[in-house]
C-alpha cells in the first residue's frame, strides 16, 4: 500500500458531511453554503478516484470504507468549517507527497 493512501481516507472521511449536505432538501442555500458544499464535493470525488486509481481495488474499497465509517460515526463530533479545512489540507499532503 502506498504510504500516502491514508491521507485520502482521512480525506474522505471529513468532506463526507459537506458533500452529504447537498442532498438534504432545502430549499434555498446561500452562497457561502454553495460554496462548502462545491469544495466537499470536489473533495470528496477526488479522493475517492484518487483512492483506486493509485491502489488497488482492494485497497481502495477498504480505505474508502473506513473513510465512511469514521464519517458516520462521528458526524456529531466534526464540525463541517475545520472539518472541510482539514479534508483540504490532508488531499493537500497527498498530492504533494506523490509528486515525482
């Protein structure tokens, strides 16, 4: 397993909340909201395709499991502006770590 991987599930698993948000119905989102939920989105994608496209498929579905699962689990505890700042800032660390 690339030493990097797990950057990607941590990833996953703290802009779980902002690109589940967008799927909640509401009815009107400012734009600040707009916005969170286009990043956790885009970070969320990413590090999902980025998870098997760099592993193995095994491996992608197990660290892409465990992503979610912490999501989940611990949805009361993450708080969706660090949280997003975090995911950020560990698809950061990975795509800086696997630069050649």
């Amino acid at each position: 397993m690339p030493i990097y991987l797990p950057f990607l599930c941590v990833a996953v698993a703290l802009s779980w909340s902002s690109f589940a948000s967008a799927y909640q119905a509401q009815c009107a989102l400012s734009r600040a909201e707009m916005a969170r939920i286009a990043m956790g989105s885009t970070i969320f994608l990413g590090a999902i395709a980025l998870l098997f496209t760099d592993g193995t498929p095994l491996t992608g579905a197990a660290l892409f499991i465990c992503g979610l699962a912490v999501a989940l689990l611990a949805d009361r505890w993450i708080a969706s502006r660090w949280s997003l700042l975090a995911a950020a800032t560990s698809f950061g660390s990975y795509v800086v770590g696997t630069m050649h």
